[in-house]
C-alpha cells in the first residue's frame, strides 16, 4: 500500500466523508422487509449487512486486555460500549494494564490468552515472536468485512493507507495500529514567547539555544530517562533520516552489513551526545519514568521534551493552564519526522473468541469511536472521516502542521525495534540511555549496536524479517 501524507489525509477526512454520504444517499434502496435493520441504541444508521458480517456467535462474553498509556482508556471502554450496542445481549470486557508482556505471555504459553490486546507500551510483548510462533490471527477476514458506519466499504477500506504496513509480515497483517502520531520535540509556545526565543532550524543552532537556556537557570533537555527509546524515536531517527534519507533507516532494520557506522548515523549518534557533553540534560532524568520526567518538564524545570502526539492526553490532568504545549521536528538540514501508525492491537490466533477480537476492532477503528478519539484524547485514529466536525487541540494542531510541513518526507516506525525487540531493540534502548548520560562514548554505542546486530544476524535460531520501503 502506498503512504499518503498528513495533509492529503485531513483533507481526505473531509472529502471521503462527504462522498460517503451523498453516495449513501444516491444508492439508498428502496425501504423493503428484508432492508431494515434490527433497531440498534447507535449514535448512527446502520445498514443489515453491517451489523454482523463476521458472522460472530451471540450473544458471547468477550474479554479485551489493554495498554493504559498515553491515550488512557476512555476510548477502550467508548468501542467496549459501542461492541454491546451492535450486539445487544454480548459484551467485551476492558482492563487497562501496564506491563503487557509480563501479565500475558504467561498466558499465551498456557493457551488461554484474551480475545483483544493492545500490545503497546514498556514491556511489550516481543511482536515478531508472536508471529514466528503462529500466535496471532491473520486479520484479512475483518479488512474484507463491511465497514461498520460506512456505507459501502469494507472494513480496510476505511483506513488510512500505509497506516499499519509496519505490522505486515509476509503480506499478512496480524495487527493495526489504532493510532495515527507525529513524533517530535514538544515545548511550551507560552515560554517562548515570554523569552523571546525562536524554534532552531539546525542543530548548532539547537546547541546555541540551549546555552542560552543552560544560562537562565532551566534546563535545555530531558527525556523520559528509564525508557531511552524516547530519544532514538523523537530525536535521533529524525537526524539519521535527514542526513542519509530512508534507505539508512531500511539498512538498519534489515541488518544490513555495517548499517549503524554509516556516516548519518556516526554523525547523528555524535550530535546527539553534544547534550549530554554540555550538561544540556536535565539532572537525575535517567532515574524517572515516563510520567515523571514529562511532569517536571510541565513544571519548567526542562524546556525540551521528545515524544509522540500521545504526550497531550497523557499529561492533560497535569497541563498548567496557558502551558501550550507544542511540537516541532528536530533541527537538521531540510525537513522531516516521524509519521506513521502506532498503538498495535492483536487479535491472538488460541483465544477463546477470536471472531469476538475482531469484532471490537471493526467497532473500536469505526468512524464514530475515531470522533471520539479525536475529541477525547486529542489524538487521531487512521480512519477516514474521523475528524469530520472535530475542533482539535494547540498541539493536535501543531503536528497536523508538522505533518504538513514534512509532507513527502517522513518516516515510520523502525521495525527492528518489534522484530527483534528482546535481542537488539532492547539493547538499543539501553544503550542509548548509556550514551545520554556519558557511560559510553559514541563510538563505543555505535561498535556495542553493530555487534549485536551482527549477532542477530547471525543467529539461525532468531526468524528474520526484512522490508523494501
């Protein structure tokens, strides 16, 4: 599938929506006995071939095991809602949880596991394992289905292209990705128009602000210290993507031969350490989670934070008010960032319901849950028409901008990260908060990366997966 870029998306939102409903009311047949549908408690008209089209057993006690981050889980519990009122009498249950793959690969290992998952977050389960152990449905039945508020299409033909190819394994697609982010450096617009200080364009000029910064008594940097893999997502795979371009990105994934000492990643892996060299990161970041390191930067204490369009609904209980948190890409020569889906969800191929899984992701990636999300969490799902009448947040609408400001030019998820998560994504993770807070140097990082890499490669025992775009 080709990508398409944010702004042909948004506008896209609009015209598909659109055309959906004049086309809905060209084609509208004729009220017959046979053409109604059973009346439903929906916030939307439904047509008969739209209610069921997976063919799912009722009524059936489903259960959904999720992810509670960064998009909370109000908007697991609207499709949980949304699943009961398609079909009256059965129910998907919710528990939100951390640590994902620590609570359920016991119960994958006992053939027990739930019937949905969100497989997102620290701790996640090892996807490329998953798939090489046959653990996970092939969700082509449920991309061939009915859409379920779009007259008209299928299931698939209702997402944003592109949005879950990093989750294709051999042509399959054993999960989506329910989210749709933008991944950058966020601050405060409020603080910058106060200092009168203006978003660098280049790196030097990143180093410039920062002393500047350093100077006032604020801290220019922090990050979300136990988990580095904030920095190469929102940070260090921008650089590499504007130095080298995507076939770098490719190299890395693929295991290509010497792939982490080419030049845009030497160079890159350098200028990044220049923050941890001029004491530019915030001091004891390496020792907070998450939460706590985005809270003190909500508190001034740090002015620049990586991370993904999550950020906003994950801290907004906390946001000072006229904090105005925007995000912008990395500086470097030219444009680009990090566009693409996120948030997988799975349907396990041994669960007790499996038809049941895929029906809550019809109803949960539907373009009414998609308005919901959108409103709720501020945040978008890759489904066409799931922004038609939306008012979206300061920082929604920042990366929209950004979005368009890259358009053509950005750049997906790295999927070595989930094809080899326990044996080199990991690793990178870690070695990168080694790097930040000066326990190696970036040669070092750069030799301990490739070896390891190397060693997967090499390893006949690890399934090896690779990519062409």
């Amino acid at each position: 599938m080709s990508r398409i870029t944010r702004r042909q998306f948004l506008k896209t939102v609009f015209v598909a929506g659109s055309a959906a409903a004049l086309a809905a009311c060209k084609a509208k047949p004729k009220p017959t006995a046979t053409a109604v549908a059973p009346k439903l408690d929906l916030p939307f008209e439904i047509s008969p071939d739209a209610i069921n089209p997976l063919k799912m057993p009722e009524p059936v006690t489903a259960e959904g095991v999720f992810f509670s981050g960064g998009y909370g889980d109000a908007y697991i519990k609207y499709g949980a809602d949304l699943f009961a009122k398609v079909h009256p009498g059965s129910s998907m249950s919710v528990e939100p949880i951390q640590g994902v793959g620590e609570k359920l690969r016991p119960r994958f290992v006992g053939g027990n596991p739930p019937d949905v998952i969100d497989n997102s977050g620290a701790g996640n389960m090892d996807y490329g394992a998953l798939v090489s152990e046959g653990q996970l449905l092939d969700l082509a039945p449920l991309l061939a289905a009915a859409a379920l508020d779009t007259p008209g299409k299928t299931f698939g033909q209702t997402l944003f292209p592109g949005s879950s190819d990093d989750l294709l394994v051999n042509g399959k697609q054993f999960a989506l990705n329910v989210g749709y982010t933008v991944a950058g450096i966020w601050y405060s617009s409020t603080l910058f128009k106060d200092k009168g200080w203006t978003y660098p364009s280049t790196w030097p000029e990143m180093m410039s602000l920062c002393e500047t910064i350093k100077t006032a008594g604020i801290a220019p940097w922090t990050y979300q210290g136990k988990y580095p893999s904030y920095m190469l997502f929102g940070c260090l795979y921008a650089m590499i993507f504007k130095k080298g371009g995507m076939q770098v990105l490719i190299d890395i994934d693929n295991l290509v031969d010497k792939a982490w000492t080419n030049d845009a990643v030497v160079n890159s892996v350098k200028e990044m350490y220049q923050l941890y060299e001029n004491k530019y990161i915030m001091e004891g970041t390496e020792g907070l989670n998450h939460t706590e390191s985005q809270a003190e930067w909500l508190k001034g204490k740090a002015v620049f934070i990586p991370c993904g369009t999550w950020l906003e609904n994950e801290m907004k209980t906390t946001t000072p008010a006229g904090f105005d948190m925007v995000i912008n890409q990395v500086p470097g020569s030219g444009n680009g960032c990090l566009a693409a889906g996120g948030e997988p969800f799975i349907v396990p191929s041994k669960a007790k319901n499996t038809i049941a899984g895929m029906e809550y992701l019809r109803c949960l990636m539907s373009k009414d849950s998609a308005k919901y999300f959108a409103v709720n969490v501020s945040s978008m799902m890759p489904v066409f028409g799931g922004t038609e009448g939306v008012t979206v947040s300061a920082g929604m609408e920042s990366a929209v901008k950004l979005a368009e400001t890259c358009a053509g030019k950005t750049f997906p998820w790295m999927n070595y990260e989930s094809w080899y998560k326990a044996d080199l994504g990991d690793f990178a993770s870690a070695k990168t908060g080694e790097l930040l807070t000066g326990k190696v140097t970036p040669d070092q990082y750069i030799e301990a990366i490739q070896k390891q890499a190397d060693k997967v490669k090499a390893d006949p025992q690890i399934t090896k997966f690779t990519r062409t775009k």
